[in-house]
C-alpha cells in the first residue's frame, strides 16, 4: 500500500489515504480546475503512478492542488511501449492513476488498451467518476438526454463525414460528437444537406471556461450564424434525434441523400457508401446515381 501523502485545498494540507493497488481510472477538469472530486484528488495524491495523455496538461493541475507526484506518459503514440509497463507495475502491486487531458479518460484517447490490458491479467480497475464535455453539454442543451449516442470525432474528410452523417440521419437517439474549430463550419453545413435545415442543433463550445458557449438553434441557423464567427477552443456537437416517422428511407430521401454523395465521390464508391447507410442493393444504387449523374432522374 501507499505512504500516506497529501494535497491542498483552501490552503488546507490534507492527508490522502493510502491506495490499494490497482489502475484508477481518474476524470480531470473539463477547463475549470474547481471541477474535481475531493476523491479525485486523494487518488492523484496517493497513486504510485500518474498515467497522463500529457504530462505538462497534468502538471498544471497538480501544481493548483500541491500534489508533488511523478508523472509518466501514456498517449496514443506510446501506448504500444508504455501500456505493458505500465501493466508491469500494476502486476507488481502497485497503484497507477490514468487520466487524460480533460474529463473522462477512456473517451476518444487510448485509456481502454490500458484498461482491457490490466483486466486481462486480473488486475482490480478502479473508476473515479467527475468531470465529462459530453453529459456537461448534453446537461445544457435541450435536447433530449434519456437516450442519447456519443459518436466521437466526425470524420475529417468532407466525404467520409457526409457518409457518416448519412448513416445516422434516422438515428432516434440525440447525437454527441467532438468536434474541432476548423471543421464546425463544414459539419452544420454537411447536416443541413443530409439532415435538412430544420434539425435542432447544439453548439457547446470551451465548456466550463472564460468563454463558455452553448448556443441551440435549426442546423441552417447555427450554420448561417457561424459563417461569420472565428470559432475557437474545443467544441461538443449534438444533434436531436430524427423526427418521429423520420426513419424510412423513401425514394426522395434516397435520391437527396445521392445527389449529394455524387458531390464529392465518383459513382462506385457513392453507391457503397448508401447501400451501408440505407441497406438498400448496392446494384440498385448504383443504377440510380447513374441515372441522377446523367440529368435522367427528376
């Protein structure tokens, strides 16, 4: 077990109890460094190990909480060398803490290699619950939260992220994605067409900071609104569910949805992309983006 250590609060020192062993999986701040656990930080504290995406990120959290800790790096360009160290220490009986850059680790970083790894050899896995951009954003909203999929980052490229788009425009769950600044603009733009304009939308931008942003709207408002803005800081997208008897792929939402696949990719690969979004023939796809491409479909 650990040597008892400490951290500070309200200028308080306060002593952290020992850790038994195992990985602790360890939810950090979104922005707001007030927004940790008190158990948070008895396990940052106690922990043998911190396992970070960055240290320098970590360093500046420990640093406001006093907490003098050795820091290793665990991201997804290392996670092939550090992971089965890492599952040695914990082997040996050691306690590691794994945290990301911000929120919830496990949740579009590396953590779950590390995670199926030590429960692989039986080692305890711990969750220390706080802080998450998703329900923080979904919380604010609007939309509705009972039933709800986070989808991660949308593709960058403009094709694949219309096709995946596509797949879950009759999704009957509100949708969460991460999303980057340089590319929001494109995404309202690519949800108009696929989607339709009148789709609620959600923008929740640098969440929990100086600068905190949440704006609703019609994805045609929030793409107009936007098209003016310098958007900056980290962004959580959500999208309301498909309206109800939205969920049937008919003839026109067919043809619309490869009038605009023809946009950005040839025949072929349009006609592969609708038939995993629709599950109709491919043949038959095939057939009628021929038709649409040569001006003979209305």
């Amino acid at each position: 077990m650990s040597a008892v250590r400490s951290f500070i609060v309200g200028g308080h020192e306060i002593a952290a109890p020992p850790l038994e062993p195992g990985l602790y999986v360890v939810a950090t701040p979104i922005g707001n460094l007030g927004d940790i656990t008190i158990r948070a930080l008895e396990t940052l504290a106690a922990a043998d190990l911190l396992a970070c995406e960055d240290t320098r990120v970590t360093r500046r959290l420990l640093d406001r909480y006093g907490i003098r800790r050795k820091t290793v790096a665990y991201h997804e360009h290392n996670a092939g060398a550090a992971g089965p160290k890492l599952v040695a220490a914990l082997a040996e009986g050691r306690s590691v803490a794994l945290v990301s850059d911000a929120g919830t680790p496990l949740v579009s970083d590396p953590g779950y290699r590390l995670v199926s790894a030590a429960r692989a050899e039986g080692i305890r896995v711990i969750p220390v619950p706080g802080a998450s951009a998703t329900l923080a954003a979904l919380s604010a909203s609007g939309l509705p939260s009972d039933d709800f999929r986070f989808v991660g980052f949308l593709p960058a490229k403009e094709s694949a992220r219309r096709a995946r788009l596509a797949e879950l425009a009759r999704e009957p769950s509100t949708l969460v994605a991460f999303e980057s600044p340089n590319r929001l603009q494109a995404s309202l733009s690519a949800i108009v067409d696929v989607m339709g304009p009148d789709r609620p939308v959600c923008v929740a931008r640098e969440l929990t900071k100086r600068f905190e942003t949440i704006r609703t709207g019609t994805a045609g408002e929030l793409r107009d609104r936007f098209a003016s803005e310098t958007v900056r800081g980290e962004i959580v997208l959500l999208v309301a569910p498909a309206p109800a008897g939205d969920t049937e792929w008919t003839p026109e939402r067919t043809d619309a949805m490869l009038r605009d696949l023809l946009e950005t990719m040839p025949v072929s690969k349009a006609a592969r992309e609708a038939a995993a979004a629709t599950g109709q023939p491919k043949s038959a796809l095939y057939a009628r983006l021929l038709e649409l491409k040569d001006g003979r479909g209305k």
